[in-house]
C-alpha cells in the first residue's frame, strides 16, 4: 500500500475548503504564513503533477467567483497548517508512511509502517525514535503521565518504551497485534499493567507480579481486538461483535455494546473509540456515532440492545444517552467541547457515478474524494464542515487516515471562540501528510472578519470582550478606511467617538480627511471641543466648511451655540463670511452666526448693525437677545432698547420682553436702568408681583405715590404697606397689616423697624379690640416693650386665649434676658482687668538696642547673644525686638547722662522711659548689688534679677515665662526705688 500511496496525485493544492460550496482556506506550513500549493507539496517522487495542481487550481478558483457571486461566506472553524520540524524528512524515507499517531500533553508519538516509533514535540521536532517493530505500528498508547509510550504492530509484538530512561519491555504473543492502552497509572503502579489484543481474537490484561509478567484473557473468542482505550479504571474494546467495557478497579465487566447493523467489516474500516471524559465513551463504526454514559447502577430494567453485565458486586451500568448516523464514513473521532469532531470519508454514491468499472473501489480508481472535517453535536446538528485537500488523496482509503487530539482541560462551548492558548490541537495523519487543525481563536476570529470587510461585526466582538482591546485601534481605523472609501460617511462619523476616543492627532487626521471628501459637515457634530482638544486650525476647517454652503448655515449658527469661543479664532471665521455678504447665498441664519461672532470677537458695533433694532434681535431668540442686549449695555444704551419695545408696547409679547430685558438689566447692574425703574414697578406688578417687593426695597428711582397707585389698583397689600412706610404713614401702613393682613409678627417687625415709640402704642390700641391679636402681641415684647405696661392696659373681663402659658412665657423669657446680661457685664469686667494687667507688665519690658558692632558679629560668627527676647507674660510667645545704635537718638543714659550714641555700645529701653548703655547698666547693678546686700542684709540681683523680697510682683508676674539663660532684665531706677519704698512699709 505504501509504494501504491507514492505516486503523487493532482490534488495537492494545500487549500482547505468550507461546506457544501467550500472556500478556499491557505493550509500554512507551521512556522510560516501561507504559501501556494506548489511550496506545501511535501512528497513529489519525481512525477511531474504541476499541470494538474494547475487545472486543479482553476476549478478552485472558479468555485471561489461563484462563492462571492451567491454570497457572504461561512467562517471556517479550524486553521489548518502542515506539521513542520522532522516530518518532511520522516516522510520522504523512500516507502515509509505514517500509520498511526497519538499525542500526550507534551509530546506526539507517530508510527510509521517500517515499524518505527517517533517521538515528536509539538512542533514536529524529532525527540527520539524507537525500532522495536519489524512490521507495521498499528496502534500506539501513552500513560497519564507521558512517561511510557506503548506500541503494538503486526509481526505480533507489543513494545512498552520509556521516553527518558533507558528501560524497556517486549512482550510476544506471535499473532499480529492490533490495539494497545497503557494503564493511565503505569508509571506510578508497580503493577505496570496494559491491555492488548489483535487477530488472535483475545484481549489480554498483562500485570507484572512478583514471578515476572503474566497475562490475564479478558475477552476471547469474538473475533480480533480492532480497538483498545483506557480511562482511568475504565477498559473499552472493540471486536467483530461489538464494544464492551471492562472495570478493571472491580475485575468485572460493565457493559457489551452491540456492533451496528450493515456496518463494513473491520478490515475495511474499522471501529473507532474515544473517552470524552471519565464517565463518557463515544463510539464511532462506519456510519454510526453511539454515545455511552457510564453512572451509577439503579433499580431497573437493562436496554434492550446494550446489555449490562453486573455482579453482586458492580455499581455501574452504561446508558446510550445519543445515537445517530451519517452520510460518511468516521475515519477519526475526537472531543470538540461539548460537541464532537469527527475525521469524515466521503464514499461515492452507487460507486459507478464516475464512470469506473463494477467492483473497483474509488479510491483504487484514483477517484477517492476529499476527507473532511465535521464538528457534530449529539444530535447530530453539523455545526461546521471543512474539506482537507491532503497529498494524494484520491488514492486514500478510509483506514488510511489517522486522527488524534492533544488533552484540554477545558470543556467549553462548540458554539463559541476559544480562549487564546487553550485551544485543543487534532492531528490528521495521512500516508504522506500530518495536518494540525486548531480551532479559531479571537485573533483568528478578527483577522477574518478584516479580511471579509465585516468590519462591524469584528468591532462588535472586540467590545463584547471577544477579542483582546488592544486590537480597537487597528480594527477602528480599517473599519472607518473601509466606510470612507464606500462612501458610508455618516456611519463613518458616528463611530469615530467610540473608536478614537481620546486620540488627538487621530481626530485631526479624520477632520482633514473627511473636509478631503468634502463631507465635513457630517462630522461636525461629533468633534470633541476638550478630553481631547484639538488645535485650532481643526475647528477652524470645520467651521469654514459650514459657511461655504447655505445649507449647512443653521448648523454653523448650532456650532457657533456649543462650542466653546476659546477654541478657535472668530477673526478666521469672520474674515470668511464678510467675504459672502454681498453674494446672493448670504441667509438670514449666517448674518445671526455673524453677528454672534462679532460678539466673541468683541466687535459690538458691528454685532448690532447686523440686527438694527432690539425687535428683530428678540423675533430670533429672545431669551440670548436679552443677554446680548444686558451684556452689551455700554453700547447699546437701555434707553434704546426700551423705546424700541415700547413702540411695539401693544404687542403684548414684546410688552413681556420688555418686562424680560428690564429685570435681568436691574439683576446685573441696579443703576443701569433707573430712569425705568418706574416703568417697572408696573411691568412687575403685571407680570411677577412676587418680585415687585424685593425689587421696591432695592431701588430709590420710582415714584411712590405713582407705585402707591399701582398697588393699591392690583390689591399688593405688603407692597402697599412697605410704601406707606417710606412715605412716613406708618400708621395707616400697620392698620392695613392689622386689619387686612392680620398677621402680627409682620406688624411687630414693621413697628420694630420704624424705631418709634408711639407707634407701638398704636399697634397696642388697635390689638385691644382683638383677643388674639392681644395675645400674641404678649408673645413678641420681651426687648421691646415692658409686658406689664400691655397688661396694665388690657381692659377687664377681656378673654384671651393661652393668656396663662402665655404669661408664663414672658417670665422665663424676661429671666432669661436678664441672666444674659448679667453674664454680659461679668465677662466684660473680667476682659477690662485682665487687659489693663497685661499693659502693665509690658511696661515693664525692657528693649534691647544692639550696636552695629553686635549685628556684624551676629552675621559673621551666629552669635545670638546680641538679641534679647522680650517676654509676653500673658500670652506666652517671645518677641525679639533689635535696633542699631546707629541711628541719630537724642536720648541720654540715665547713669552717665551722656547721649546714648556717644558711645557704641548697646543700649536698654524700659517702657518707663529710662534708658541705659548697657555697660553703664551692668557696672551700676553690681554696686548697687553689692550696697545693698550690705545694707539689708539680703541677695539683690540688679537690673537681671528680682530681690528675694520682690513682693511688689504679683501671681501673674511669677507665673510669666522667663529666659532659660538667665535672669529677667528690670528697670534699676524703678527697681531700687520700689525696693526702698517697701523696706521703708516694713519697717
């Protein structure tokens, strides 16, 4: 077979095409991007296939027009590349093919049809390589741990390797060998157990004991082992009857599954069996997909075709949850999430339709079809469907291919994209090609959507976290390339928040683009004004583009409205539509976006020789003609304005404009408009009668006998009252608040304001004739009036009600002032005292004046000796206070009585008045000292200290900081004469 396999045939185009009218999708050879089917032919022989690769091509390419002609195509599921690495080499061995392959979580085992075993990393690098066969490998087995590799091949050996020591073992068992599974734990159990069989027809459990290995027949006697898998203590195998499942943790069999009916025999294709997951067995047999769940056994009946062998002992039993048939042979069978892949070979229907003889295969004809990759659901739903173009593929029978998968973690969905790096890898092994099949990732997911000008639905999934963020930018700008360039401008405008978002230099380059194809007034809306803020020369484009065309005129105005003036230069925009004013598309709305302009760019005279009058500024928006009009005061007078409107008085709209205009002019400048504000007292009363109040007690221009008038007329009466006021009739102004308004506090304040006596006797007499007036006039007179005198005058017999709580009040509150104020007086006399002793002692306070020799020896050595502090007893903070004795004083030393700048020494002031040089000080102390410790017989330290009888001083002076360095400078003439006056007491 493999010398037949080596002719190569003409459908090596290295292309993969997608359903039923498939796309042609680029198998790439790992490691690099795609290249033509001419670079990914990997066996030749020397036969010169190019003209049919080439005619193959051009029906692949017609079928790529029609595609495009009947519609959107299908995104393919997988990308496919030929392994790279040693597999070329391996290939090109002269008649050496693969035969069968499987893949552990860090390295790939393919048999080849010599009888060697590689062993490959991901990549198709050679690893190692085992020749224990002399025959074809039909059948290789890892353990769980990818330690061991297990092989078995027809000249009837099964060879167990270790991939990093140097141990292996060989066992014969003379017939050829089909199928091996290495216990998942063979590397970690002593047992070393693994399970086989072939043509022989038995399945042998081979343990290694204390005596050596030793072989236990599970099965027998139903025709050759096809197939073998091992799942944690799980043992499914496959015969010419059918599959059953061995518990090898319980030494019993579980379940026998029959074979399906009108299935091929074995040899022709053969029966194919992976676990899904450790409770999971899916069964692939010529057309038939059968899908066990092994659980728990249960109370009840067996299935009636799949009979459960149970003991006393088994606690399982097997449940066919799914079954379904195709239209193709299962060549390879895999987990795909929680779906299946399922490696397809199309068989010919009524093997005559191309025109070969009766009884010749297709594929010895060289008329075999493409095999293809089909990803099922249990349901048999087809939720994807690739055809492989692999080398030679006419020739190739349904045994001739090879699937395996590489362990995932991940369940997953089938219906969804697959996170990046957790992708579960197929190998599809044929006799002169390996193929890895990965699913789509995100970044797959997006370049073909990019390639298919779906560049919607590629943003779309970049936003709903489909795809990595980073990829917005470059999606962003194909998709707005791809929407310019269609003339999609609108859609175009609309996206470039979302996909510039904070770019600056982005938005610029859109700005300049769009105005390139004329359609900028469609992005306008959308630029930014700040986060980001562009340079002005973009605002200023756009506004240029709206002004060239009269029907972009309202949005320029719109713009001019939302955009921030600081942004863009008026005089650039300006300069552009005076040069339109005499053309004959200057429109009402530019002249209103001109003469806006002309406010931002502070040319009020020309804003307002646009509009003539106030009436047509307030015809257009009246609510910004009042602020334009406020705002421009000083060129547009009030009067003006006013005797615009009043023109238009009988319009009773421009009556309330007026009333509008005059209000926010009082609002921003109270004198502005005073000539009218007599005008509105009656435009408040008309129109806002809540504001005429504030506005009577804020203003001095009206007539009061004219506002007077008006009130009376509309019935104001607290306006009414607050004029009366001001025209001196507070009588009739507090009987109009009595009689009218009945409210008494309002009276009371009124009568408090008026600062008049008899007033409140007045308020008294009218409250008489009312209990409840009376009553709560009782309530507000404590600090206004004596409440005995409103008692005295209440006439007898008059009820008033709450008059005792009332009463009451008064007392408390009338205590309570009077407490108030005696504590008042008592702080006030406390603050006096405590001020006039502060003073005192301040007087006491000497001031250091250093000479300019002390200040020059202060700069030069830091010598602080030169500054005294002075000392704040009451407050407790230090002031230094330094002059030089280089100024021009004409006091004289009060020992020496010479001028004190005769000599450049310091010099001492008291706030006495007396004034030493601090020589004359320091030598008169220690004489004085010296006398005077004679004389009364006690310690005296002069002008730095205090006698030891200084009872002149107070607590407070005691209690005042001193100078840690010493003793506190005092006055030696009020000192001396202050001691000598005491001693003369004592005596």
């Amino acid at each position: 077979m493999a010398k037949e396999m080596s002719v190569n045939g003409g459908g090596g185009n290295g292309y993969v095409e997608n359903g039923a009218t498939p796309t042609l999708i680029p198998i790439e050879t790992e490691g690099s991007p795609a290249v033509s089917d001419h670079s990914l032919t990997i066996l030749n022989d020397g036969v010169d296939g190019d003209d049919e690769r080439d005619d193959e091509d051009e029906r692949e390419n017609g079928a790529v027009e029609e595609e495009e002609e009947e519609g959107a195509e299908e995104e393919p599921r997988f990308k496919y590349q030929r392994m790279g690495g040693s597999i070329q080499s391996l290939l090109s061995r002269g008649s050496d093919a693969p035969s069968c392959i499987t893949v552990a979580e860090r390295m790939i085992a393919l048999g080849t049809i010599d009888g060697a075993v590689h062993i490959l990393d991901y990549q198709g690098n050679q690893v190692k390589e085992f020749s224990g066969h002399s025959a074809k490998v039909n059948d290789l087995s890892f353990d769980i741990e990818g330690e061991y590799i297990g092989s078995c091949s027809d000249d009837g050996y099964v060879v167990i390797n270790s991939l990093f020591t140097d141990e292996r073992e060989k066992f014969e068992y003379h017939r050829p060998m089909k199928a091996v599974a290495l216990d998942p734990d063979y590397a970690r159990k002593s047992s070393r157990r693994f399970a086989a069989g072939g043509l022989a027809g038995q399945l042998l459990l081979n343990t290694k004991g204390w005596f050596g290995n030793r072989d236990q027949v599970l099965h027998s006697g139903e025709g050759p082992i096809h197939a073998v898998k091992w799942r944690t203590s799980l043992v499914a195998w496959a015969n010419d009857a059918g599959v059953k499942v061995y518990d090898a943790a319980n030494y019993h069999r579980i379940t026998y599954i029959e074979r399906p009916r009108a299935s091929p025999p074995a040899e022709l294709l053969r029966p194919h069996l992976v676990w899904q997951d450790d409770r999971v067995l899916v069964i692939g047999w010529g057309t038939s997909v059968k899908i066990a769940a092994i659980r728990q056994k249960s109370s009840g009946g067996t299935n009636a075709t799949d009979r459960n062998y149970s003991s006393s002992t088994s606690a399982k039993q097997v449940d066919i949850v799914a079954a379904f048939q195709t239209d193709y042979f299962i060549s390879g069978l895999a987990p795909y999430g929680d779906a299946l892949l399922i490696l397809a070979y199309i068989p010919d229907k009524e093997d005559g339709e191309k025109e070969v003889g009766k009884g010749i295969p297709s594929w010895q004809a060289g008329c075999a079809k493409r095999p293809e990759v089909h990803i099922v659901t249990w349901k048999n739903e087809d939720l994807a469907a690739d055809e492989l173009s692999i080398y030679h593929f006419e020739h190739y029978k349904a045994t001739d291919y090879g699937l395996a998968h590489a362990p995932f973690s991940r369940s997953g969905s089938a219906a969804t994209q697959w996170i990046a790096g957790d992708e579960p890898l197929y190998y599809i092994v044929s006799p002169k090609d390996v193929i890895i099949a990965k699913p789509r990732n995100a970044d797959d997911h997006i370049a073909w959507l990019l390639q298919h000008n779906q560049h919607d639905k590629a943003l779309a999934a970049i936003e709903a976290g489909q795809a990595p963020i980073e990829l917005l930018d470059e999606v962003g700008l194909s998709y707005l390339d791809r929407l310019i360039s269609t003339g999609k401008y609108a859609q175009a405008a609309a996206l470039c928040p979302k996909l510039l978002q904070g770019s600056a230099t982005a938005w610029e380059r859109w700005v300049f683009e769009f105005a390139r194809h004329r359609q900028l007034s469609i992005l306008v809306p959308y630029i930014p004004t700040k986060n980001p803020q562009l340079r002005d020369t973009a605002y200023e484009v756009a506004l240029l583009a709206l002004v060239t065309n009269s029907a972009f005129h309202k949005q320029l105005l719109s713009t001019i409205h939302s955009w921030p003036s600081s942004i863009y230069s008026a005089s650039t925009v300006i300069s552009a539509i005076e040069q339109q004013l005499n053309m004959s598309f200057m429109t009402p709305t530019l002249k209103e976006a001109l003469a806006d302009l002309y406010v931002i760019d502070k040319q009020y005279e020309k804003a307002f020789a646009i509009y003539a009058d106030a009436l047509a500024l307030m015809t257009l928006d009246p609510k910004r003609a009042v602020a334009l009009l406020v705002q421009q005061r000083e060129f547009i007078k009030p009067s003006e304005v006013v005797l615009q409107l009043r023109k238009a008085e009988n319009n009773s709209t421009y009556r309330y404009l007026l009333h509008e205009y005059l209000h926010a002019l009082f609002e921003t400048d109270p004198h502005a408009g005073k000539d009218f504000h007599g005008l509105q007292v009656e435009l408040y009363a008309e129109y806002e009668p809540r504001l005429l109040l504030p506005f009577l007690r804020s203003s001095q221009h009206y007539s009061l006998d004219k506002a007077y008038e008006i009130c009376t007329k509309r019935g104001l009466i607290k306006e009414e009252v607050f004029i009366l006021g001001r025209m001196g009739n507070s009588r009739e102004a507090l009987a109009l608040i009595i009689n009218k308004l009945g409210d008494m506090e309002q009276a009371i304040e009124f009568v408090t304001m008026q600062h008049d006596d008899e007033l409140w006797e007045e308020l008294i007499k009218q409250s008489l004739s009312k209990p409840e007036m009376v009553g709560m006039l009782l309530e507000h007179t404590v600090g206004n009036l004596d409440p005995l005198h409103i008692v005295n005058m209440i006439p007898n017999g008059l009820q008033i009600p709450r008059l005792r709580d009332r009463l009451v009040k008064i007392v408390t509150d009338y205590r309570t002032e009077t407490s108030l104020r005696h504590g008042c007086n008592d702080i006030l006399k406390a603050d006096c005292v405590n001020l006039l002793v502060k003073y005192f002692y301040e007087a006491r306070h000497a001031i250091y004046i250093g000479s300019r020799e002390d200040e020059l020896n202060v700069n030069q050595y830091g010598r602080e000796n030169a500054v005294i502090r002075r000392d704040d007893r009451r407050l407790g903070t230090e002031k230094n206070t330094t002059k030089t004795s280089n100024s021009r004083a004409t006091g004289r030393c009060c020992i020496c009585l010479d001028p004190l700048s005769i000599q450049h020494v310091s010099v001492i002031a008291f706030f006495c008045t007396h004034t030493y040089h601090i020589t004359c000080l320091t030598d008169t102390t220690t004489s004085v000292t010296k006398d005077f410790s004679k004389k009364s017989g006690t310690k005296f330290i002069g002008g730095f200290g205090d006698t030891e009888e200084n009872s002149f001083q107070d607590e407070s002076d005691d209690d005042s900081s001193t100078d840690s360095n010493g003793p506190r400078m005092r006055c030696i003439l009020c000192t001396t004469a202050a001691v000598s006056s005491k001693r003369k007491t004592w005596k």
